[in-house]
C-alpha cells in the first residue's frame, strides 16, 4: 500500500514583541503551518528578505519597539514584492482607531486579544485560501518580474479602456530592449531582471497622470496604452523615460527602441495596433542611442508588402524563384580571380528582380532564412563541382549564414552532408557571419563557428566596423578573413570621411593576422587609395557587379591561370631573394608542394624543426642508390644551381642496399655555395655528409612538430585550444576542488602603443615566464589571445591561498614591469563543472574587476 505524500505546510510569520503572544499563537497554528517568529518590524523585513515568495501569511501587532506595526505596513506596502502578502493586525479590544489606521496602510483584517482559536484559525484559514485564489488570477493577468500586465490581460484591459472611452484619441507606445540576452549571457538574469523592473516602475510614474495601461507583452517590451493623439502630447515624458534607460548603472550600454502607434481605426484590434507599433521600431536600425518611430502610410504599405512576400516564400523556393549571383574577389594589385561571393536574388513573378534587402530581413524575423541560406548554400556547391569539373581552377565560394542557422545545432552536419555529395573539399567554402550576429547569444554563435571551423571551413566576419563586435571579440573568435564594411569606402567618396579608419585597420590586419577584404571598390581611385595603404583584396562593381551563374561561368573562362593566386605564381614572379625572407619571417614551419609532391620551398623553421641549419630538405620514399656516380649523377636533373626546388628522387634498390630503404636525405645546398656534396661510405650503409635521417626518426619529428602546435609562438605556454582539451581531460578524470583563473593585463593596449610591439611582446614573454615560475608542474597554463591568460590549478588549494599567490605575482609584475592585472577566479565545483560554465564565470569575475577599476582579484559569486 503506497504511503501517503508528505504534505508542504505553508509558512506564517508572528511579528509581536511579546514573546507570550508569539507562543500562544504558534500553539493556536503550528499544527497546520510553519511559524515563523520575529520581535519587531525590522527583524520580520529580514525574514522576508530571506524567504521571499514562501510566506503566506503575517500576524503583525501594532505597538512594538525599534519598528512598530505601522512603519512596517509602509514599508511592506510601498514594495510591490511584499505588498501581496495578506496582513492581519492584532489589536486590544479598544483599538478601533488603530485598527482603521492600518486598514488604511494596507492590513488587509484584524482580529483583538484575548485570542479566540476558532476565530483565529477560520480568519487565518480562510484569507490564506482567498489570497491565493487572488495569487491565481495575478500570476495569469501580472508579469512576475515587472508586475505589470501579462500579453492577454493587457489586451484585455486596453480593450476595455478603448470601448468605455470612445471620445478619446489613443495611442500605443512600444519600448523594446534590443541586447536582453547579450546582458544576461554577460552580468547573468538578476540584472535583467532589476532592469525590467525599474523601467517598469519609471514608466508607471510617466504614465499615471494619463490613466494608461501598461503591459509585458513580449519578453522584451513594455507597452503602453494611452489617451494621446501626437507623439507631441508625450514628449517629455519619452525623453524622461529614454534618458533613464541611456543612464542606467550597468557596465554594458542598454540597446532600446520605441514604436509609436495612433489608433484611428476602432474596428481593428488592440492586438494589430500593438504589432504595428512593434513593426515600427523594428523599421530602423539597432542603436545605442535611442530613437522612437512612428507608424504611418509609407510602413504601412512596406508591411503589406512583407506579408505578400512571407505568403509567396515556400512556393518560391519550391519553383526555384530564387536565383544564385557570384560577386567576385579580386588581387587589387592586379586584378586577379580569387574567389567569389555568393549572393540571392528573388525573380517574383509579379514585384520582378528583389533585391536581398527586400526580403532577407522579413525571413530573419519569421524564420524562414534558413531554408533560403541551405537552398543558396547548395546551389553554390552545385555550380562549384560543374566548373571544377569543366576544367576551372578551383576557386573559394563564401556564403552567407544568419545568425538563425549558427543557433541550429545541426547546422554543421547539414553543410557538410551538402559538400560530401558535391565532393567538394571542404574549405573552398567561406562562411560569411555578419558582425551583427555577436548582438546577443555571443557563447552559443562563437562555439558554432569554432565547430565549422573545425570541420575545415574558412570563416569570414562581413561588414566588419558596422558597430557589433568588440576588439577583443575578434581577437578571440575563430576568424580567418574579415570584410571591411561597404559603408568606410562609401562614405570617404562621398565627403572624404572615414580616411583615418583605413590605416587603423589596416595595422589591425597585421597585428591579428586576418587578411582583409575591402566591399565596395567602386572606382580606380579606391584601389589606387586602398593599396597606397596595404590592402591587397577587395569586392566590388569596379571589378564586377554580382552576375548570375552563367555570366560568371564567362569570367572563368576568361581568366587564365595567372588570374590565380598559387604558390607557384608566386614562385616563378618573385625574386628567390625576397620570397626567401618572406618565408623565412614566418614564425611557423612551412614547406610548399606541388601537385606531383615536389617540395617546392621549405623555411628556416621548418628545418630547425627537422634539426637542421639553412639547408632545404628532399624527401625520398624510397632511396635506392647503386652509385656514388649514380648520386652525383642525379645533380643536373633534380638541382638546378639557380632554384630551390626540391625533389622526391626515384632510384633502384641493389639487393646488397635493402637497408638504405625509407630514408631522408638532405641537400647541402647553402645560400652562399651552389655545390651539392654526398658522401657514400658503402653499398650496404649510407649516410649523407650533413645527416640520413629514418623514418621512425622522421616519426618522431612530426610528433615533436605536432605537441609544438599545442603552444604559444611567444609565451611558450599552451595555445587555447589545447589548454581546453586539457582542463577537459582533467575535469573527466578529477572530482577535487579546482581552480579555474582568467588574467587580463591592464592597459595593454599603452604599452604597444607607446613603447611597441616589442616590448609588449617582452611582457608578454615575461608574463609567461613568471606564470610558470610561480605555478606547479600539475597546473595547466595558456594565453587565451592577447594580453589574457589562464591557469588551471589542480587539485587546488583554498582560495584564499590562490588569492595569496595571485597577489604576490601581481606585486612581482607591479615592481618589475609596471604593469596590473584584473583577475577573476572560478572554482571547481562550484562554479561549474565543465570547461564551458567555470570559464564564463571566471570571465565575468574578472570582467568586473575592469568595470571597477582594474588592479584587483575577484572570486566568482
């Protein structure tokens, strides 16, 4: 026979002096309640505090010390989180004075002394069950959060107001918060939260002598209904109300908007008049700075228009309405063939060529961007595999995706499921993620990129410097190329604006290594401008207007083989000399093959790699050599005196030389001396003058070159992403305490630019070196990007003694370099139990330490 359910009792609160009257009413209800004691007003506001939400009652006498009965009715009134929970005042049997004075601050009954149980538990019983019959109704017609009106009860109430006020003009007000989800991913759901609240209280205010209605109706606008004809009626009140929301404490700049929407026909819905005022704020642009607008004829006929264009979407995409265009990319130097980027175009059988800027926003407001980004998406792989097939060189596609399609957690499979049935490699295709996709939701769009990117694809950000993204986004994200917005070039043709941002990105370029794609190349006088300062690529209608699939067909068939960019162009049009130092001024290993496997370059570092000194390697297979002659031989066919190219070398194997198989063999072919020397002591053992190497030796080469990658060029420690599958591996592996520390310098950016890059890059290497001093062999050290750095404590002490050491590093960097730090500490378990959750709150941590003045350690709440 199953036990019966343990049953929750609701809690009261006792708030009297006498701790005589407090025992008798917890004898009178504790067998059907938790009560709850406190001795005066004060003490029950802490209570309250505390357990907000689960008191469903308060008995409160009037006359006590240190806060009486009154003050703690004003206090719990004016809160609008307190002020619905019933109160009954108790009272002596001649207090009808004070009895009228607390119904009149909010006591909701009353009851006199001596106690009468009965009386006392129907009056206790029977509010409680009233208040939450009322609780019901509230929770179905009042937002939680703002306790203003929820979406049905306003339309409800607004209609109401509408039908006993005919003679009157109204309007509808629409306020929209355009970053909620940016603040929450940042400063968590609590500042949220306090936000909606308080704009919500600052609204009621400018609301109140107008007798409007007010209402959550979305999840991030406040509506309101009210009795004016004009924005010019209400003008002062939304300056008011906007210059709050502009100066609000918070360490992010609120986005807002406004819609304004005069009713004029009360036939229509109060519902079509709230959605007409939201369409007119959603009709301009995200700003910082807040702007209202106001419904008219010209939006009006537009949302007609958008709607004609939702209803025909799905039979367009089925009939194959929307067309492919290429745009191409193109070497300004010298106009050579890149790329292409792909655009769509809607062939209406009625409203003829759209543009994509005449539906591509109405599909990312209702969704159906996705289905046109896949159809576009496919189609480019389509064309791509027919002119590979043709014989055209296979040139890079970018394609657009919306922020929509990187929130899709199957966005990855869907894309290469496409490029495996075209059998297309992966990375000629570009993903274009505009900045405006890092508004909101920025973790969940960076981990997708960094997925994509991971699967091969090359990731462009289009239209940067349009406003979105920060520095230390796009230092942070998985970006290959950025594209530098149409609007700089635009604006420098027409009123010479803008000229100082081409240097300034241009640098930019250099110091994170992202080549830039300049949009908008109209005229000569663009390209000669933009490579006086060292862009090298750009798009645009000087080169060529986007063009269906078959006029692009033609710019391949026009273009030769020069019109590419390939290592080996560069090969034969540049001095041995020059490409040797370019080359060489490359912080990585590199070593260019053709496509029969000759190894046309290597670099220094490379060879240091492979232990070798200004000589460039020839990998051989197979070395069979008969001969000294038959080496020496091999001279004029496979090393000209004048070129570094070197080649695989065929040769067969005597039976009295099995063991001279799989071998590598260097050349001595030093810059100053064009002779190649080889030294073979017999048939049976070789060995080059400088160095044989086996293949298990090569083995281990390519094994030392592979755990290099893991680290960073100029710290020496680990690189992000290999310091993320470590603390992975640890977290899996662990279930003691760690520590999780997140390090900005201060001010880094003064140092490069006051004193150089060099010596920022000294810092840095200093940084690193001081972090691997102070920290034990067990933790896991790694700079994130830039001037931050993190560690991974294991096994890690209290945080208090990890305070301690972070201290003593910050006051060894204070002395030495002269530098800060802002530091943020997230802790194992608490914190989170995934790479994912103790970085976020590590980040936050020391987020806000650079929001409140810098210099300091914070440990994560």
């Amino acid at each position: 026979m199953e036990k019966n359910k343990a049953i929750v009792k609701k809690k009261i609160l006792v708030v009297d002096d006498q701790k005589i009257n407090r025992s008798i009413l917890r004898k009178l209800l504790s067998d059907d309640y938790v009560v709850l004691e406190a001795e005066n007003g004060q003490v029950a506001l802490d209570i309250l505090e505390h357990t907000y939400g689960s008191i469903s009652l308060i008995l409160l006498d009037i006359v006590m010390p240190v806060m009486d009965g009154f003050t703690f009715l004003r206090e719990t009134n004016k809160n609008p989180l307190l002020s619905h929970i019933p109160i009954i005042v108790v009272s002596q049997q001649d207090g009808k004075e004070s009895e009228l004075s607390a119904l009149d601050l909010g006591a909701t009954d009353f009851i006199t002394k001596p106690y009468k149980p009965d009386i006392v538990k129907f009056r206790v019983n029977s509010l409680i069950r009233f208040y939450e019959a009322v609780a019901f109704a509230t929770a179905i017609e009042r937002d939680k959060t703002t306790t203003l009106y929820t979406r049905e009860a306003f339309f409800s109430y607004a209609k109401q107001k509408l039908d006993a006020s005919h003679e009157k003009d109204w309007s509808i007000i629409c306020f929209s918060f355009m970053n909620l989800n940016q603040i929450a991913d940042l400063l968590g759901d609590n500042s949220v939260e306090n936000l909606l609240y308080d704009t919500s209280l600052k609204l009621r205010d400018a609301t109140e002598p107008y007798d409007g209605v007010l209402g959550r109706v979305w999840n991030n606008s406040i509506l309101i209904l009210l009795p004016i004809k004009n924005l010019e009626n209400y003008t002062n009140e939304i300056e008011e109300i906007l210059s709050f929301i502009n100066n609000y404490p918070l360490p992010i700049k609120i986005k807002i908007k406004a819609g304004f929407c005069s009713i004029d026909d009360p036939s229509l819905s109060v519902r079509t008049y709230c959605d007409r005022a939201k369409l007119a704020l959603e009709s301009t642009a995200i700003s910082y700075y807040s702007t209202i607008t106001k419904y008219d004829k010209v939006l009006d006929e537009k949302i007609k228009f958008d709607a004609k264009l939702t209803i025909d979407a799905e039979k367009a995409l089925k009939t194959e309405q929307f067309k492919v265009y290429f745009q191409p990319k193109v070497d300004l130097s010298t106009g050579a063939l890149l790329g292409s980027e792909v655009l769509v175009r809607w062939d209406h059988p009625e409203e003829g060529l759209l543009t994509p800027d005449k539906f591509i926003p109405i599909f990312e407001r209702n969704g159906f961007i996705t289905e046109i980004d896949l159809y576009v998406f496919e189609k480019a792989c389509k064309h791509m595999k027919e002119w590979i097939d043709q014989g055209y060189p296979p040139l890079s596609t970018s394609v657009n995706l919306s922020r929509t399609d990187l929130l899709k957690q199957n966005l990855p499979e869907l894309l290469i499921d496409c490029v495996n049935r075209f059998g297309l490699e992966v990375s000629l295709l570009h993903i274009e993620i505009t900045e405006s996709s890092f508004v909101d939701q920025i973790e969940q769009i960076l981990e997708m990129m960094y997925k994509l990117r991971s699967l091969g694809f090359i990731i462009e950000m289009d239209d940067f410097g349009s406003g979105y993204s920060s520095l230390g986004m796009l230092s942070s994200a998985p970006l290959d190329i950025i594209k530098l917005d149409i609007q700089f070039l635009k604006n420098r043709r027409e009123n010479k604006t803008d000229d100082a941002i081409f240097p300034l990105v241009s640098r930019l370029s250099n110091d994170l290594d992202l080549p830039v794609i300049v949009e908008g190349v109209e005229t000569s006088e663009d390209v000669d401008y933009l490579t006086s300062h060292a862009f090298k690529y750009g798009q645009g209608y000087y080169f060529s207007k986007p063009v269906p699939a078959e006029e692009y067909e033609q710019i391949l068939s026009n273009a030769t083989f020069d019109a590419t960019i390939t290592f080996e162009k560069c090969l034969h049009q540049v001095s041995q000399g020059d490409l040797y130092n370019f080359i060489n001024g490359l912080p990585f290993g590199i070593m260019f093959c053709s496509q029969d496997n000759r190894i046309e370059f290597t670099n220094d570092s490379f060879l240091f790699f492979l232990g070798e000194d200004n000589k460039h390697a020839s990998l051989t297979d197979l070395l069979t050599v008969g001969s000294r002659n038959a080496l020496l031989n091999l001279q004029s066919k496979y090393f000209s005196g004048d070129a570094v190219t070197n080649t695989p070398i065929p040769f067969e194997l005597k039976d009295s030389a099995r063991n001279a198989k799989n071998l590598l063999v260097y050349t001595n072919k030093v810059l100053v001396n064009d002779v190649i020397h080889w030294q073979i002591s017999s048939l049976g053992r070789m060995s080059a003058e400088n160095e044989t190497k086996s293949m298990d030796e090569l083995n281990a080469i390519i094994n030392n070159m592979k755990a290099e990658a893991n680290f960073d060029h100029l710290t020496h420690v680990y690189n992000r992403h290999h310091f993320e599958n470590l603390v992975n591996t640890k977290l899996a592996e662990t279930d003691k305490p760690c520590a999780f520390i997140y390090i900005d310098i201060d001010n880094f950016k003064e140092i490069n630019d006051s004193s150089g890059h060099q010596k920022g890059d000294f810092v840095l290497d200093k940084f690193g070196k001081l972090l691997t001093t102070e920290f034990r062999n067990k933790d896991i050290l790694a700079r994130m990007g830039g001037d931050e750095f993190a560690i991974f404590v294991t096994d890690s002490p209290s945080p208090m003694l990890i305070k301690k050491r972070l201290q003593n590093i910050c006051k060894t960097l204070n002395s030495e370099l002269e530098i800060t730090c802002s530091i943020g500490i997230a802790l194992y378990p608490k914190h989170g139990k995934n790479f994912k959750d103790l970085y976020k709150a590590a980040d936050q941590a020391m987020y806000s330490v650079k929001t409140n003045g810098k210099n300091n350690i914070l440990i994560a709440n």
